[in-house]
C-alpha cells in the first residue's frame, strides 16, 4: 500500500486521526481512491468526470447499493436511497416524507443529536417527547419502563449512539406498531443491526462510510407514497426510490468512496469483524481511562458509547495540556464536542488497533507525569 505522499514524493507521517466526523478513512481506500481520481478502472477518466445518467456510473451506484444490502442483509421491501443534505437534513425530510397523514411524532431524547432533530421535527408536527434524558444530564438513555409513546405518532425517532456526549442504546426500544426512525450516522456500519426492527434509518457517510455530501436512507418500501406537498422533489423519498437515488445529480464521488468502504468492510471480515475490533478497541480505552484514577468518563457504565468515547481530565489546564502534548505525539482530534465539555476518542472502523495503542500509552505515560499536580 503506497504512503500518503507531499508532491514532492516525500512519505508524509501523518499520525493517528481520532476524529469524530469527517473521520479517518482506511488506508486501502485512499490508495484505490486514486485510481478513481485519475483512471477509473482503465477508462482514462476521473470518477469526478462521468455523467450520472451513463453506464458507468449505474455501475458504481449498483455496486454500491449490493455491497451494503449484502452487509446489512437489507430486506427486498426495504429501498436503499443515497442523497445529499446530511443527517441535519433529515431531521426536517423526516417528518416531511413519513407523517402521511398524521400530526405527531415521538422523539426521544438523548443528548446533541436527537434534540436537534426534535427541534426541526416541531417546524411540521406536533413532537411528543416520548423520553428525556435531561435528570441524568445526558449521560444515560433513559430507562423504557419510563417511556411515554403517543399511540397517534407517525414514527418514533431515535438516536443510537448520540456523537456528542457519548452514549448508546444498548437495546432498541419496542414501539409495537409506531415505526422506529433512527439516526445511526455514529454507529452505521460498526455491528450487524436488524433492519426489520426499523421503519428507517439513516447516516450521513463521513463518520464510517466514506466522505460527507452523501447521506445513506434505508427505509421500508411502506411507508412510502404520502410525502407533505411542501417536501423538495430532490428530496422525496418516493421519488427517490423509483429513480435509484437520481432525481437530480448525485454525489457521485461520495458514493463511489462509500462503495469502497462497504468492499473493504466486506474483505475485512464484515460487520461481525467490525463489532469484535471496535470492542476491543472501546474495552481497552474504557479500562485506561476507569484504571488510571485520573481520567473520568460521565456517561453511566451501561450507556456508555463504544464508538465515541468522551472523558474528562482533573482540570481544564490539564485538557489543555494533554492535548497540545497528544498533537505533538501525532495523535490528533482528540478534543471533544463543541457543545461537550472535555475530550472525546472516536473509535470508528478504520481506526486502526496500532492507533489505540498509541493512544492508550501515551494516556497512561501522561497520568503517571501529571496525577500527582491535579
Ligand atoms: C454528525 C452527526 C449528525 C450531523 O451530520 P451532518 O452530516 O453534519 O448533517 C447527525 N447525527 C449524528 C448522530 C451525527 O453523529
């Protein structure tokens, strides 16, 4: 696999990228991906250079779709549709392309992410806050014996592994038969999930499928057919799903790169493969960070995100420091949310375990050198 290279053909080191979104991408990815840049499978043209309408592009897309249907064993009456807009954008196509009809729709809340797309949600429907996890500050899901579903509601949104304060669903919630909507743009990819448990769900690609500009909808071919008049005809989901995802001009190069992430998930092993490395990978921090006395992570034991793992240090003086000294190291984007306070270690596929282990010693050389202080 060739070195990321300055122009001048130097090997650049470019250190370990910890970063929540856009994130790290395999390294086999990036050497493929400059074929496509330059010479895309002997064609002499860059992928950024073909119509969408042709036929090479129907066969990027198509591989595509096939590697991520076979990954996620995706259902036939489930359409697999790649847009633009971003999660944030799906927050308001939501309620525009699934109420068909209805007036409300239950959100539970979970920190950054759900309350954000409860918030756009409101600009079309009445939203029931089905569950609130403001009591424990956000750092547990809170319990379902609790939940308070409106029976009327056109589905009931959740987030299951919440970026910015670093928690997860351990189990998804039973909403018999209210859809479940879920935002897994944190945790997509990572395990094997059960599709039919949902009515949609949905990612954008930049934290573990590729770069952003694509957002990945799986949504069950019945709730289709009854969008709000209001809703853009780029983004109708229907009008999606009978066009393979073009209506207009798709992200071409963003689903051409998120193709050859599903391949290299595919070739390492699958979504099994991917849960044992990530816990692993989230075992081992957890375990640094509980042993060392020093760091601290709010989020409760049973909530705690596998993917983005956020903990605090004694002081801010000290996050200060622990961070300009990981730069130094090379291990890079450790700082957390800018709604959260303290740091976060995102842990997504390409995350390599060398790259753990870098982190892991050095947290432990730095609480050795710095407990005493605090
Ligand atoms: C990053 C993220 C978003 C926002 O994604 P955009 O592509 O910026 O719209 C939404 N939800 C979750 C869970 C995220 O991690």
């Amino acid at each position: 696999m060739a070195p990321r290279c300055s122009p001048d053909g130097r090997p650049v080191i470019t250190g370990y990228n910890f970063a929540a979104g856009p994130s790290v991408l395999p390294e086999a990815v990036l050497a493929e991906a400059r074929e496509g840049l330059d010479n895309w499978a002997g064609s002499g043209q860059s992928v950024m250079e073909i119509p969408f309408t042709g036929e090479a592009f129907a066969r990027i897309h198509d591989e595509a779709v096939a590697t991520l249907r076979n990954l996620l064993e995706i259902p036939p009456d489930y359409h697999v549709l790649l847009l633009q807009g971003g999660a944030y954008g799906q927050f308001s196509l939501l309620p525009m392309n699934l109420l068909r009809g209805r007036e409300c729709a239950d959100y539970a809340l979970t920190g950054h992410w759900s309350q954000r797309a409860a918030n756009e949600a409101k600009r079309y429907c009445r939203v029931n806050i089905a569950a609130d996890g403001a009591s424990s500050g956000y750092t547990a899901i809170p319990d379902w014996s609790a939940w308070s579903l409106d029976p009327t509601a056109a589905y009931c949104h959740i987030t299951t592994n919440e970026t910015a304060n670093g928690v997860r669903f351990r189990e998804l919630p039973d909403t018999g038969r209210v859809p479940l909507v879920a935002d897994i743009t944190s945790d997509f990819l990572m395990a094997p999930l059960d599709i039919r448990r949902f009515g949609l769900v949905y990612a954008s690609a930049q934290k573990n499928a590729g770069i952003a500009g694509l957002t990945v909808v799986i949504v069950k071919q019945a709730l289709l057919g009854r969008a709000l008049p209001i809703t853009p005809t780029v983004f109708n989901y229907e009008l999606l799903a009978a066009s393979n995802s073009r209506v207009n001009t798709p992200p071409v190069w963003a689903i051409y790169m998120a193709g050859l992430v599903f391949k290299w998930i595919q070739a390492e092993g699958g979504l099994g493969e991917m849960a044992v490395r990530n816990r692993r990978h989230a075992g081992w921090l957890y375990r640094t960070i509980d042993e060392s006395g020093f760091y601290h992570c709010r989020a409760a034991e049973a909530a705690r995100s596998p993917v983005n793992v956020c903990f605090e240090l004694p002081t801010p003086r000290l996050e200060r420091a622990f961070l300009a000294e990981a730069r130094e190291r090379r291990l890079h984007n450790l700082k957390g949310h800018a709604a959260a306070t303290g740091l976060r270690a995102s842990l997504y596929n390409a995350v390599s375990e060398s790259a753990v282990a870098a982190l892991v010693s050095f947290m432990r050389d730095f609480a050795l050198r710095h407990a005493s202080v605090a």
